[in-house]
C-alpha cells in the first residue's frame, strides 16, 4: 500500500529532523536545501508537471494541491 510507504517516509523524516511537540504546528514539512518553507507556487509548478508524466493537460487541470493534501491525509489515517 503505498500510504504506508509514505507514514514510513514521515516517521524517518522525524528520528532523522525530530520537532519539539510546542513547535510542531508551526514547523513546515516540505523545505528547501536551506530548511526554508517551499512556496506555494512551487509546489503547485511541481505538483501539475509531475501529473503531466502520466495525465494529459485537459486531465491535470482536474487536479490541485489540495485534493492531493486531502487524500494523502486520508490515506495516512487508514493506514494507522
């Protein structure tokens, strides 16, 4: 299942770059080599071109940064 991969990636991620409980909602998960917060517009950039390796354009407009986020976040709840 790959959302297990993914819970397996964060848990990595958090022994290697451990955050403080009282710093947790203000510290970004996804950083730039200099550990500053990716912007929105890149993060978008990135997310549409890697749809386009499998998806046609007319389909990559049905998606958005945020469906991803939604069932990413479900997906990682099912899977404990």
């Amino acid at each position: 299942m790959r959302s297990e991969g993914t819970a397996r990636a964060l848990r990595e991620l958090e022994l290697v770059l451990p955050v403080e409980e009282a710093r947790r909602s203000s510290t970004p998960l996804c950083v730039d080599g200099a550990g500053r917060c990716l912007k929105g517009n890149f993060v978008r950039r990135i997310f549409k071109d890697s749809l386009r390796t499998f998806k046609n354009d007319q389909d990559v407009k049905k998606f958005s940064t945020h469906s991803f986020r939604i069932t990413l976040g479900c997906k990682l709840k099912a899977a404990g």
